[in-house]
C-alpha cells in the first residue's frame, strides 16, 4: 500500500545476488580521504539491475542527449565518516541550455520510500523538459534501494507468496498467520540486510544528499521532492537549511503525524478518491458499466472483495486475485485520474471472474515485472520506514483501531490499519515518533498540495508549511484528483513551479490553480 506496502530466480541465483552485492555494496573504509573531493566517473546507463525494477537501459531524450550514470561514494555510518562506505547510483541528463545560463543541479526524489531515481527519472524526463534548460536533470537510488546497497528480504517466490496472503484477518488463526508472515519477511530482511539496516533513516539520506550537492559542486542544495521525496526535502532543510537552494515539494506528507496518524489519513485519502471515482463513472452521458450510482459502484466493489476472502478468482495464471491482491490493484489505480479506465476495465473483468487486470494494477504497486522478478522497492519501503518511526504496533491495538478505520474507509480501513504492524517485529529500534522538518532560515521551499490526492492528504501541505518554519514554506493548491500535482500537467501549477526553480520567482502565498 502507499507509502507502507503490506510485497524466477533459483535459490543459487538469489544466492550469488546476495552475495555479489553484499560485495559491492560496502568497501573496507575510504582509507581517511575527503569524499567530498572524490571525482564522478560518468558513464553510459547500464539496463536496470533487477532491484531497480529490470528492463531496458534508459532511452536518449529528445535531441539526442543521452543518460549518463555514476556511483558516488559514501559513508555506510555517518558519525564514522571515515570508515566503510557503499556506493549511491546515480544518474544525471546534462542541461539542453546555454551554459552561460545554467543554475546547478535540479535533484530528485520521487518517494516511496524506497522507489529507484535512476530508474524513474528517465521514464518522466521528457516531463521535465522546461526545467532542463537551466538545470543538469539528477537522480538516485538512495542507500537501502535499488543498486544503493540494495536491502534484500525474500525471494520471488516468497515474495509471490507474501502478496497472497489475508492482510486483512477475520478470526484469530488468520491474525496469527499475517504475524507470522510479517514476522518472517523481517526475519529475513535481517538474515540477508542486517549490514544496512541500521543505516537507511532518512536522516542518512539527506546527509547523502548534501554530499551528493559538493560533490557535483553546487553551492546550494536545488530540489524536486515528490511524496515520501517531500519527507527527506524537509529533514534535510532541517539539517542543512543554510545549503537549501530552490525547492519544491509536491504530493505532501504531513510531518506532524506519528505512523497511525498517516494511516488513518490514508485511509480518508483513499477513501476520497474512490468517492470521486465512482462520481466520475456515473456523471457521464455514457452509462457507468460498473454502477447505476456513485454508491452502487462502491456496493459493488465491496461484494467483489467480500466475494474474493473465501473465493478468489483467476490472476495472472497460476496466481489467483485474493482479496488483498483486488485492494492494492484498486488503491494503485487511485494514484492517478490516468489510471480510472483501467480501474473500470479491471472490475469489469472481475465481475465476469476475471481479475488479471487488478492483478497486473496490484503487481505494479509490489514493484513486480512480467517475468516474475521483485524490485525490491517493498525491502526497501520496510526497511526505511521502521528506521525512521518509533512506534511498534501490536495486533491488540490494531483491533482497537479498527472502528475508527472503518469509519474513515469502509474499503481500505482494514487493509491500512492491519498495515501498522509491519514494523513490530523490526530488528531495529525507530528513530522518532515523526520526522523534525522545522527549518528556520532556510531559503523558500514551495509546498504543492492537491486537494484529491489519496496517498498524501492535502491537509498535509499546510501542515509541512507551518512546520518548515515561518517564511520559509509557500503554498500552492491545486484541485485536482490523483498523487501529486505537476505531473499534471495543470498549465498554473507548472507555470509556478517552473517561474520559482528557473527565475527564482516565488509564487504568491495561497496560490489556487485548478
């Protein structure tokens, strides 16, 4: 699920990976010297590592231009600086402008936690066109994901099996299963991360960040923070406000909440966008083909689920669609306006005994390809969150909540709430109830948050702007539907955007775009 997912090699084949990148991922110690001073070696982009997602290697922008990639060096502990490293992938598209105009480097992170940069940045770089004429287009996976030190849990077939579980338990033998299988992907993140686990906080990846910005030799930090990449945005304002340069956050999480809080909202948020959904169906001159009303779409999709806990249908052979495979296929479809059609088409399907189109939708938010291979964006979402947040949840208090998570959603309060104990057998102890994001001095950061966004409640943008510190966070609304706002390709929103990051402009406080 958002922000928190509950996730063909042969057991050598996952050996040797583990193996070669527990090699490469750490070296002995960088033997005293000044990372800062280190030199990027940039190359032609190899084809994506199957933890960054597999396939093909990056395709040249338009023009011509081509991805380049590189490894920078960092420390694995940052309070031993000298000592062992890993190696951050990165990737970076050259400004198409004039030199003479050239701001830096425009660095992105497009959430997750734990989605690869190196990977993501490509598929949308044409996206971000505009901003390449004043600015080197730059990404990474950060430490934990991808070829970053990786974090590796289970295999795919553990993994195949993970997904198919009953994340939503009815009695006490179904509880005691999902503990036991949260217990033991856990187990095994350890086994096989135990090296890393310690070092993923977002506090180390926004120090990364700093040392990712001398080491490019940029005199301040500029950033495109998307979902979670809004979260390590703030902490490293936090850390480093006087190096913050021009900023934006889009697809706001909130700060001030502790791992229950943002749940629960979650579940308001995607509750929201599946009322404006079933709205959208049934507004239209043709007839809605999954409801007569916006309520009947919703009664429908609630007897679909109902239907798929003790009678799953065909998936993507062999795999069945479960129910907890239907509500993630559901929820990932919600992330996007774009994605609608399809969400109509896969319960059309469904209703007829068909579900290989919620199960493709739901294999897309696990990070799983066509071939059967994990990304190991779930590892690394774990990984990073129970680093960061303190609190462990136990079934107990799961059960306690349940109402109040009904309320909120009657379709996804269950699976969200059942969500909160992915941390309570974590091998590391949680850094703090919520991230410190207060930021006093720091340039101004424009915060973009968008009124139908599912994943990132709108709520949550002004709460980062009261929470970066007072004339330092600048909001701008967009009344939209999906997660996040620019790739939208609302013409106000990007107008705003692109005015502050390549002329410095600061868009009016309380801007509305629609």
């Amino acid at each position: 699920m958002p922000n928190r997912p509950s996730l063909h090699a042969a057991a050598l084949t996952v050996t040797a990976v583990l193996l070669s990148s527990l090699m490469a991922g750490c070296s002995d110690g960088s033997k005293g010297e000044d990372l800062t001073a280190q030199k990027l070696t940039w190359k032609d982009c190899p084809a994506p590592s199957e933890s960054e997602g597999g396939g093909n290697a990056p395709s040249p922008l338009p023009g011509g231009a081509e991805w380049k990639c590189a490894t920078l060096k960092a420390p694995l502990d940052w309070a031993k600086p000298k000592g062992a490293t890993i190696g951050l992938a990165l990737i970076r598209a050259t400004t198409s402008g004039d030199q003479s105009k050239r701001i830096g480097s425009l660095i992105f992170n497009f959430g997750g936690p734990g989605g690869s940069g190196v990977t993501t940045l490509p598929a949308f770089g044409q996206d971000y066109a505009t901003l390449r004429t004043r600015y080197d287009l730059v990404s990474f996976d950060p430490r934990g994901v991808g070829r970053s030190a990786g974090v590796k849990c289970e295999n795919d077939q553990q993994l195949d099996e993970y997904f198919q579980q009953d994340a939503t338990p009815d009695d006490a033998a179904e509880r005691q299963k999902l503990l036991e299988n949260t217990k033991a992907f856990n187990d095994a993140c350890e086994k096989n991360s135990g090296k890393i686990l310690p070092r993923v906080r977002t506090t180390d990846a926004a120090r990364d960040m700093d040392l990712m910005r001398q080491v490019l030799g940029d005199h301040k930090l500029h950033y495109f923070g998307i979902s979670y990449g809004t979260e390590l945005g703030g902490v490293y304002a936090h850390l480093f406000p006087k190096n913050v340069g021009r900023a934006v956050f889009d697809a706001v999480v909130d700060p001030t909440q502790n791992p229950e809080q943002s749940s629960l909202g979650q579940a308001q948020g995607f509750q929201l966008a599946l009322d404006n959904f079933a709205a959208d169906c049934t507004s239209k001159t043709d007839p809605c083909p999954i409801g007569d009303t916006p309520q009947d779409v919703k009664d429908r999709i609630a007897k679909l689920l109902k239907g798929l806990d003790s009678k799953p249908i065909p998936g993507v052979f062999p795999r069945e669609l479960t129910q907890t495979a239907a509500t993630n296929g559901i929820a990932q479809a919600l992330y996007s306006k774009d994605f609608w059609e399809y969400l109509t088409e896969g319960l059309q399907q469904a209703y007829e005994g068909d579900g290989k189109v919620l199960m493709l939708l739901s294999d897309s938010m696990n990070g799983r390809s066509e071939n059967g291979q994990y990304s190991n964006i779930t590892a690394a979402n774990v990984s990073i969150n129970c680093a960061d947040e303190k609190p462990r949840y136990t079934a107990n208090f799961v059960e306690s909540k349940l109402p109040q998570f009904r309320a909120a959603s009657p379709l996804f309060g269950d699976y969200l709430a059942w969500g909160m104990i992915s941390c309570t057998d974590w091998p590391v102890a949680g850094a703090a109830d919520h991230p410190d994001v207060s930021a006093p001095g720091a340039a101004p950061i424009v915060v973009v948050g968008n009124t139908g966004d599912p994943a990132t409640p709108y709520e949550g943008a002004k709460k980062m702007v009261d929470a970066l510190g007072k004339g330092v966070g600048v909001e701008l609304t967009y009344k939209g539907q999906g997660h996040g706002a620019y790739d939208s390709k609302n013409k106000c929103v990007q107008g705003a955007v692109n005015g502050y990051l390549l002329e410095g402009t600061v868009p009016s406080a309380g801007t509305v775009c629609s």
